[in-house]
C-alpha cells in the first residue's frame, strides 16, 4: 500500500477526464484487513497486569504484552481516588516513538486515542492511598481454671472467603495457663497454625491481648471478628474490637480500547468509504478520525464491541 505522504504527482499516474486539456491524479482503493482472531474485545489488563502503586513512581519494561495490531491504550484503577498519569511509551505503525499521559480514574477505565503498535515502557504513577493490613483484637481477662478444651472461631467472610466462621480447639490445663498472657499465648499458636486462618492472617499476643493482623494490605473487612467459646474453662475475653482499618495497595492495570490504527494519515475521515464490521456495515457506523500529521492518531472506532469474532474491514481512498 501507498501512504498519503508517499503518493507523488505526474508520475505516469495521470488520467484523463472528459473535460477537454484536463487531467487529474489517478486514485486507489486499498482495503485493510484486520481478522477476528487479532481483534479481541477491550482489555483493562492485556498490557500489563494489576501493579502495585507505592509511595515513589516506577517505570515497567518487563511484563509488558502488545496487542495484535496497533490499538489505543486502556488504564485501569483497582480502587476510588486514584488520580495519577500513566505514561505510555512505544511506538507506531512505522515503528517512530510515541508517548501518551493517560490520567487514572479511579475504578473507571480511561482510554487513549493514539494508536500503538508495541508498548516499550510504562511509567506508573505514585499511591493515593498509604495500604494498611487490616487488625482485630480480643483481650483474655481471665486465666484458665479447670482444665478443657475451649473453641476460638474467626469470622472475615471477604478475606477468609468460603473458610469464614474457622474454628480452632485449645487445649488448656488449669496448672499450666495460669495467666491471661498464658491463655493467649496458646490460642494465637492455635491460630498460626491452623491452615485456612494462617495463610490469611498473623496472630500474636501481648500480656493476654491478642491480635490477628492479615499478612497483606487488602479492602477492609467489616465482618472480621475473634469469638471465644470458653466453656467451664475459667477464661474470660472482652469483646472482639475492630483495629487498624484494611487498606488495598493502589494498583493500575493496562490494556488496549477499541480504536483500531490505520496505516495511512488520512487528509479526511471521508477517505474511509467504506467501514465493514463482522463483513457488514453497522446500523450505526463507527467513527474515523483522522490526522495527516501523525498516523498514530488515524484509528476507526467501531460502534459494536469486538469480541474476537468479528473481522473489520476497511476500504480507504488513497
């Protein structure tokens, strides 16, 4: 195919008209192709996976996947409140570097306009938010004092999932836990070493005040809870109190819209006369924007979803 740019005049491509001594510049019809297979749908996350934010901006280069044909570039928070600029480094069609600031949005996807054919470096932004691991504590007030088996449940039905309400059997001896701190001490090496409550969270014990801290910074959970069922054992706990307050990392993810590069610089979006979506014109015809400076701002914009099912089709003027 010929570009805009390289088309030339009086090179043996003038044809004549009806109107005597005039001639004008002789034109084609190109047709692009894209199938299917290398037009699946819009992806938050196709680039670059989820990425932890922190409190100084990163640069990614490994990771990085490209889509199959140039394709304007798609960011996407994990939480409210994120605000920073995503630079997106690459290139175009004709492998000319290009960059674009993409500013996030929150959990609402925002997207580019430029199309990129490989993306070489992501700079992400810094946090908006400072992640905590959500704590709960329960203080014992009261030693052992006849020797049983007692049961602690832990309720988190957002981080334990499917195990919320896990119970774990302490063994207490009434010459041997003769202290609140005793008593404690032998429910949190319960609780560590129970495998569904220790894989999610760490327990540990100061002068008879246990806590339970999650391992990792995630949303908050507000049906986290310790529960003591003491029996005839003696021991005693105040009531399951809430700590410090779950925060996730800020993360963004990156991946591609659903503008389509095309491979011209277009004077007009006219040029484009003909816009075929799953080999059919669309009710409602996607939009062509056109640029003849920069070909990575000519894109086609299709007005249904690609899906990875539909080819497009265009047939351009050049």
């Amino acid at each position: 195919m010929y570009s805009m740019a390289a088309y030339k005049h009086n090179f043996g491509q003038i044809i004549t008209t009806d109107a005597e001594g005039v001639s004008v510049d002789r034109s084609f019809l190109a047709h692009y192709h894209i199938p299917a297979a290398n037009a699946p749908a819009a992806s938050s996350d196709g680039v670059l996976a989820a990425t932890n934010l922190g409190t100084v901006a990163k640069s990614i280069i490994a990771g990085i996947k490209n889509p199959a044909v140039p394709r304007n570039i798609r960011i996407d928070g994990n939480v409210s409140g994120i605000t920073g600029v995503v630079k997106i480094t690459g290139t175009n069609f004709n492998g000319e570097v290009i960059t674009e600031d993409i500013t996030a949005n929150g959990i609402t996807a925002k997207d580019g306009n430029l199309a990129f054919k490989f993306i070489t470096k992501i700079d992400l932004p810094i946090q908006n938010h400072t992640p905590a691991a959500q704590t709960e504590t329960i203080e014992v007030t009261n030693e052992c004092t006849n020797t049983e088996e007692i049961s602690v449940a832990v309720t988190a039905t957002t981080l334990l999932g499917e195990d919320s309400g896990e119970s774990v059997t302490v063994p207490l001896d009434s010459t041997v836990h003769t202290t609140v701190t005793l008593v404690a001490a032998a429910v949190v090496e319960a609780l560590n070493e129970n495998e569904a409550i220790g894989a999610v969270f760490e327990a540990s014990n100061a002068e008879g005040v246990i806590t339970l801290a999650a391992k990792e910074p995630a949303a908050n959970d507000s049906s986290l809870a310790i529960a003591f069922t003491a029996g005839t054992s003696g021991v005693t706990v105040g009531s399951s109190t809430d700590g410090t307050t779950g925060v996730p990392y800020d993360q963004i993810s990156v991946g591609w819209g659903d503008k389509f590069g095309i491979p011209y610089r277009l004077y007009a979006d006219e040029l484009v006369i003909l816009k075929l979506f799953g080999n059919a014109v669309e009710g409602t015809e996607g939009t062509v924007t056109a640029d003849v400076a920069d070909i990575e701002k000519n894109v086609y914009d299709p007005n249904g979803s690609p899906d990875g099912q539909n080819d497009i089709d265009l047939y351009i003027i050049v």
